[in-house]
C-alpha cells in the first residue's frame, strides 16, 4: 500500500535501531538488531519494527481498504461448506498499536485459502480474480486492486526473502525463481496469545518470473523445538511446488546449481 501510493519505495531507508518500537504501552521487537533497513530489505527480514512504521505513516482507512481489497473479512466465494469470512475489524476502532501489528499479521484474522488468493495479486500483475474448486476454461474476470509496476515491485522484494539472506532459504527450489513471505506468530487460545504455542506459514509462487502457481502452506503447532516458518513450512512449500511444476511441465526459469541452504538445524529466525 506504501508502495502504492508513492510513500516509499524498494530502497528507502527505515531507521531499525534499536530493535524495538514503543507504543503506548506495548512494544514491537525484531528478532535481529539492524540499524536500518531498506523497504525490500524490512520484507525479506521479516522486520516487525520496519513493518510497523511504514504501517504508521499510512491512514487506517487507506490500511482497511487494501485488505478488504484483497478478500480480507470477506469470504472467498468457493461455495464450499464452512468457508470463513476471518476477521477484519472497522479502520475507526484501530488503535495505533492495532493498526502497526496488523502490518504483520496481528489483530486480523484470515484463512490460509484467503492469504494464497491475496498473493495472487502479486502474482497476476496486481489482479483479483475470483476463486473455484473446478477448471474453468473460460478465465473469469480479474479486478485490478493494484498498479502492475507495485505487484512487480513487491515481487521482487519476495523473491529477496527465498535467498540466504532471507527468512525462507528452505523455500528455494533447483532451476526455479521463487518468491515468498514467512509467517510465525503466537496462538491465539481463549482469546490471548500463548505463549509456547505457534503457527508458522509460508505463502509464495513460482515461477516468480512468470507466476504459475500460489501455494500456502501453514503448520499448526509445530513441534520438534522448531517453530519458525521458514524452517518448518518453507521446505513443505518447496517440495509440494517442485512436484508441482513437474507435473505441469513448466520450464524452469532459474540456474541448474545446487541450491545453498543453511546448516541443517540452523534455524532462520523472524520476528513473531
């Protein structure tokens, strides 16, 4: 939405340091000191803090009207018994540390049906296009909800986080450009986040030069100590993905090499 309406752009500069945003009477963490990051630099991350103020310097009307755009506190229109609506509560109720942690996922609810279609937008030139459970051959009418220069933009910002340098290097796929967000939060029970208990998420597509496929992929509690996206739902996005594109015969559009992936155990680490 920033990008969109000519707030930032991929290289401004969002002052981290000190790791830790103060509001009221919450703060916001980052897993990682930084000094500074660049937008591209706040996605690929995963910077609560950076999200936070580029959320801030927003209007919550022009924040509400993006989600809604995308399907959020809609129901997706599958037709499917029990599909949800999530949540998404009215912009006047927000308060500012609402409105600054719904830029990473606090404080709303959606379901992972609706996370994949809102990707979609990036991955379709900034499009909605309706849902379906079956193959239609006649492509439904898409909706623009963004500027195509901005999907291609936040594209390749996500394809920044799918490298060694991002959260979700196990979400890399030999001969394919990916790109992709992690996602690791609390559990909500009874109404508060536990504290020991987590959700980890992994939405991206590919190929990310020519978007074919959206996949998400979320793991609800997971165990093992292990918790973080990138390290338990990257790489069950990569192998559904790889088959996938296989199965498609899609031709590959990135380098024939072995993919470098951290030390197996190494967990890479996002805010939550």
């Amino acid at each position: 939405l920033a990008l969109e309406g000519g707030r930032v752009r991929p290289d401004s500069v969002i002052q981290i340091a000190p790791g830790s945003l103060s509001i009221g009477a919450a703060t916001i963490h980052d897993a990682h000191f930084e000094r500074s990051l660049t937008v591209a630099q706040v996605i690929q991350k995963s910077s609560n803090v950076g999200a936070a103020k580029i959320a801030l310097a927003l209007s919550a009307e022009s924040m509400w009207e993006m989600f809604r755009d995308v399907g959020f506190g809609t129901a997706p229109g599958l037709g499917f018994p029990g599909e949800a609506a999530g949540k998404l509560r009215p912009y006047r109720s927000w308060r500012p540390i609402e409105q600054a942690t719904m830029s990473y996922g606090h404080g709303i609810s959606v379901s992972l049906v609706q996370l994949a279609r809102a990707y979609s937008v990036f991955a379709r030139d900034g499009e909605l296009v309706p849902l379906s459970m079956l193959h239609v051959d006649i492509p439904p009418a898409a909706r623009r909800v963004m500027a195509v220069r901005t999907a291609a933009a936040v594209r390749a910002m996500l394809e920044m986080a799918v490298n060694r340098s991002g959260t979700a290097p196990r979400a890399q796929i030999m001969g394919y450009r990916v790109a992709g967000k992690t996602g690791t939060a609390h559990k909500q029970e009874n109404g508060n986040y536990a504290a020991d208990k987590y959700v980890a998420s992994f939405v991206g597509f590919a190929p990310a030069s020519h978007p074919r496929l959206v996949i998400a992929v979320m793991i609800d509690e997971p165990s093992a100590g292990r918790y973080y996206g990138g390290t338990v739902a990257a790489p069950v996005f990569a192998q559904v993905m790889a088959g996938a594109l296989r199965v498609l015969d899609v031709p590959p559009d990135g380098p024939m090499q072995p993919i470098e992936l951290p030390p197996e155990g190494e967990e890479v680490k996002e805010s939550v």
